[in-house]
C-alpha cells in the first residue's frame, strides 16, 4: 500500500450511529478518512455515484431501502461494504456477498480494528487485480445483466465467480466490480456453463481460468485469483477435477 489515506462513507439512517462510528473511526486517522455521511439510503443511490471511496459502512434496517436494496438499487459497484447494523440475523446474507465486515452496533474497537486492516489488506490484493492486462475478447461473448439502474454489458471472461443470494445473484468481476442482478443463479447456469464455467455447488459459478489451488476433501475447496474460497460439492469434485486437470 502507498501513503495515501483509504477512503470511507456512512451510510446509517440514525445520525447519532453515524457520529458514534465516525469518533471510533478517527483513531485510524492516518490511514483511513470518512470523506461523506449520508443518512438517507434513496438520496444515496444517486450521491455515491459522485464519489471516489475504497469503503461503505452500511446500515441494514433503514426506512425505504434496507441495506441490501441499496447495493441492488446501484446494480454495480467497486468498493468494499462493512454492515453495521444492530440486528445479527443477516450475517449470512452479508456472508453471501463477500462483505468485508459484519459489525453489531454499539461497534467494538477492537472488531473495528479488525475490519480496517482487513481493509487495507483486501484495497491491496484488488490493486494487483487492476495492474493485470485485460485480453481482448469479441462481442458475442458478452452478457447482459439487467438491474434496478440499467443492463450491463459484461464480457464473460471478465467474470470470475456468480454467487446466489435469496432470488438474487451476484457477478463478481476481475475489475473488483460486483453487481447484484434480480434473477437466479439457475436462470444463469445454461447461459455460463461451458468449458470455461462449472457450478460447484447450490450456490456459485465460477469460471475456472480464475482457479489458483484445489485442496483436497470431501469435495475439496477451490482457491480463485480474488483470495476467495468456495466449498465444491461432492457431487461435483470428479467433474471440476476432470475439467482443471484433462489437459494436464
């Protein structure tokens, strides 16, 4: 990491949460700068398109939009999301869209600690992402993603992994980008299931020129090029080694 400070935004419909959070968040001071607090989720939708920032501290339960409408409502996005919420009965949900922190209000220092450093570590990893040339690819190898702000044009080797959440999925791209799309990963399976795409289990897609390591188990565990780890389901194991290891 260079100098230069990481840069975060509140999103909380209470504002006293917002103060509380950003005092605790001043002693990071040298390392992190809350540059907006916002505290209506609608007006939001269109303020944070305005803004450069690395993280969003996101309430769940806010009036017109919860949290995870909000990140539906923008359909993309490129920065990382910690949920501080008083509520502990979505953490699978926040699991599921690769959060980068599930925090309970009042927000412990230590768990806050906790969650800047994996900050700075994961702001690290995604910037050696951006630094890899981007292979051209032809048009006809695109996809398109329809969301709540507009259709994404997305090239299908940019893809790295599709995670189901509820009826939602979740395109997570080589460029750090994520968007959330109304469908289901089902109604996904036939467009992207091809040499380069294997469902591994109920609940992800990957595309498999994104595989580092395989580790062994019961169905074993995939390691993908974003630092993440997916379960493979058993049934699948002999089909996903087939597939990595047929051209060995």
């Amino acid at each position: 990491m260079n100098s230069e400070k990481l840069r975060a935004v509140l999103l909380d419909d209470e504002e006293r949460a917002c103060t509380l959070l950003q005092k605790k968040l001043m002693s990071f001071e040298p390392n992190l700068e809350v540059i907006a607090i916002l505290n209506n989720p609608v007006i939001a939708v269109e303020a944070i398109q305005h803004l450069e920032f690395d993280v969003l501290f996101l309430d769940v339960e806010m009036p017109l939009l919860n949290g995870f409408q909000f990140l539906e409502r923008l359909g993309a996005f490129d920065f990382e999301v910690v949920f501080v919420t008083a509520y502990n009965s979505y953490t699978l949900n926040a699991l599921r869209i690769n959060a980068l922190d599930y925090l309970l209000k009042p927000v412990d220092e230590e768990e806050l600690q906790a969650a800047v450093e994996r900050l700075v570590k994961r702001t690290f990893e995604r910037i050696k992402l951006k630094t890899k040339p981007a292979e051209p690819i032809s048009s006809h190898n695109r996809i398109a993603l329809p969301t709540a702000e507009g259709i994404y044009l997305v090239r299908k080797a940019e893809i790295i992994r599709v995670e189901a959440m509820s009826n939602y999925s979740i395109f997570y791209l080589s460029d750090s980008r994520k968007i959330i799309v109304s469908r289901t990963l089902k109604e996904y399976e036939n467009v992207l299931v091809d040499n380069f795409f294997m469902r591994i289990n109920r609940s992800a897609i990957i595309n498999l020129e994104f595989v580092l390591k395989y580790k062994k188990g019961d169905g074993g565990t995939i390691s993908l090029s974003d630092g993440h780890e997916i379960e493979v389901s058993p049934s699948k194991k002999d089909l996903l080694l087939k597939k990595l290891f047929e051209d060995q």
